[in-house]
C-alpha cells in the first residue's frame, strides 16, 4: 500500500484591503461604493489622511506618484468633502488640455451632488456665456483650462472676487501646464486673480475674510517637488502656506528638467 504524500495547507486568503475612511461625508461613501471604488489606492490613502480635516491654515500640496495610480481620486475626495452647501464656487481644478478637463469633470461628477460640477475648456464661448451663468447661479466646482478661466476673469474682472474665496484650488499634471502657452494664464490667475492682487475686478463675495484655503499640485514627473512648493510659495501662488507638504509614492518617473520660470505677471 502506497504512503499517501503529505499535502500543504490551503493558502491563506488576501488581506483585504482598508476601505475609505468612515469619516468619509456617509452620500461620498455612498457614491465611491456605487461607483466600485472599494479600497484607496497608496496616493489617495496618503491624500486622504494628509488633506483630511482640511488645516486650519493655508496648506500646498504636492502629490506625487505615477500614471494611472489614482491622482486624480486623491485630489477629488478632500476637495469633495469639504464643500459647504450653503455656499457658491469653492473650488477650482485647473487641467493641461481639453482631454483631461473633460475627464477630470466625469470623475467628479460621478461622486458629486448633481449640478455640483461645471467644466470650461473653450475660451471663446467662455467669453460669449459662461461668465453670465457664473454669476446668476455659480456652481460649488470649476474644472477648467487656464486659458479659458483667464478669458472668463477677461470678460468679467469681478469674478476674481470669487475666486480669492475659493477653498481649494487643484492643478492638475502642473509640469505639463508651465511650458505651454497656457503656462501663462495659469501664472496670472495663481499670482493674481487667485491670490487677491487681481485690481481690475469688484469686492470679494461675502466680505473681506476667507476660509483657509488648500492648494494641491500633482504630477507624475516633476523632479524637485519640494524646490517647487518652496518657490510656488514665494511667488505668492498658494497664499500664507502655513504647512507645505510632498505626498510622493514610488514609481513616479523623475521626469525630464523643472520648468524654468515660475514668475508671475
């Protein structure tokens, strides 16, 4: 009679994965399970934990982490979580191209409140309408392109008062925006129209404070990230910027050189 083999035990299951934080908003919850986003990924774990309860401060972050990791994510739950339904445009994403503003939107709508959510990508028709519909009923978030904003704040000056109330302002693939000719509309509204030094528009909505506010840059290869921050706050880009912070997961691609000019207008 043959001596049966010994067998190895079963396999141990996974470990599953830590589900986003019950401190999550309960309908945030809700839509991240209706939409199969089960788990945080590394970079929104980090963001979450980093971004969540916002500072009490001024804060600039820097996220850091690779192609597809979940970025994107990362900067829409925190920004998602502290909207005030009580009041108009909150926060701000600015994007590199059509493509990504477009996407960006999708992923923010499918979480967010109906409504909650408007996208600019064309500067023309953002000079023919959309500055009206700002003002009669502005939505809690903007996704644009930053020549598109510039030709709105072109068309009416006064909306940069809302946006000196913005409590949170994102910009998304930074190192592709800079070199670009969008580079430069995106350096006007972060040094002026965004940090208050914009002249040419009417009184901030809701008098002269501001929450604090929380600025989020995120890219998959800028090198240098921490010179970044430090030079995004002397350029006056992220307001008093009391906490600076790089949220970094490996396997980011270090990138080619660092945009060379952070200069406002």
């Amino acid at each position: 009679m043959s001596t049966p083999l010994p067998t190895s035990p079963p396999p141990s299951p996974p470990s599953a994965l830590p589900p986003f934080p019950s401190t999550l908003p309960s309908s945030l919850l809700s839509s991240l399970a209706s939409n199969s986003y089960l788990s945080p990924t590394q970079i929104q774990s980090l963001s979450l934990s980093s971004l969540l309860p916002p500072p009490q401060t001024d804060a600039a972050y820097f996220l850091h982490a690779p192609t597809g990791s979940g970025k994107t994510l990362a900067f829409s739950l925190p920004l998602l979580s502290r909207l005030s339904p009580s009041r108009s445009l909150q926060a701000l994403v600015l994007c590199p191209t059509r493509e990504l503003c477009v996407q960006t939107t999708w992923t923010l709508r499918s979480l967010a409140p109906p409504g909650a959510v408007a996208c600019s990508t064309n500067a023309a028709s953002s000079a023919g309408r959309l500055p009206g519909w700002l003002r009669a009923d502005p939505p809690p978030v903007l996704v644009a392109l930053p020549s598109a904003l510039a030709s709105l704040l072109k068309r009416d000056p006064s909306l940069a008062g809302r946006l000196r109330q913005l409590s949170t302002v994102v910009v998304d693939e930074v190192d592709a925006i800079l070199p670009t000719p969008e580079g430069d509309h995106l350096r006007s509204i972060l040094g002026r129209a965004v940090s208050g030094s914009y002249r040419d528009g009417g009184e901030v909505e809701g008098g002269g404070g501001r929450e604090a506010r929380t600025t989020v840059f995120a890219s998959a290869t800028l090198p240098n990230k921490k010179y970044f921050l430090k030079r995004a706050v002397a350029d006056g880009w992220v307001g008093a910027a009391g906490r600076v912070e790089v949220l970094a997961v490996e396997g980011g691609s270090p990138g080619g050189r660092m945009p060379g000019n952070f200069e406002h207008e």
